[in-house]
C-alpha cells in the first residue's frame, strides 16, 4: 500500500475516489477503467457521483485482497 497513498484500506477492500471538473470527464475515467478491468479480468466495484468516481477493489473469490488487487490500482493510479 505504500504506492498506493490515495487508496485506503477499508476491511478487505481498497478504496479510492477520484474527482473531474463533471460528469463527462468523470465518466471518459471510467471507460479507461473498463478497459484496465476488463484487460486484467479484475473488476473495481464503481460508484459515480456527478464529478466523483469511487472504486473498490477485492478479490471476491478469495475473500480479501490479493495481488490483483494492487497491480489494477496501479495500472488506474496512472491514468491520473
């Protein structure tokens, strides 16, 4: 986590939220994300608000996090 300093550790997620000028740039954020995802076959859990993008990521498989977890935040740490 200590690459990760805008995500938090909330019990078997990490979380963070990003924040765009509106609705549009927010949602352009959220189609690179698909695109990490879905390239990692690794799915953030997402909720927009307007201007505000949160995603969490676990591994629901397991239970918790796992290395897959860590490299998809890094991978959509970049796109900021």
């Amino acid at each position: 986590m200590r690459d990760l300093h805008e995500w938090q550790l909330k019990g078997d997620e990490i979380v963070r939220t990003f924040q765009f000028k509106d609705f549009v740039e927010s949602m352009k954020f959220v189609n690179k994300v698909a695109d990490i995802a879905e390239a990692a076959q690794h799915h953030p859990d997402i909720k927009i608000n307007w201007n505000k993008v949160t995603l969490s990521l676990t591994t629901h498989d397991t239970g918790g996090l796992t290395w897959n977890d860590f490299d998809v935040a890094t991978k959509i740490d970049k796109l900021s």
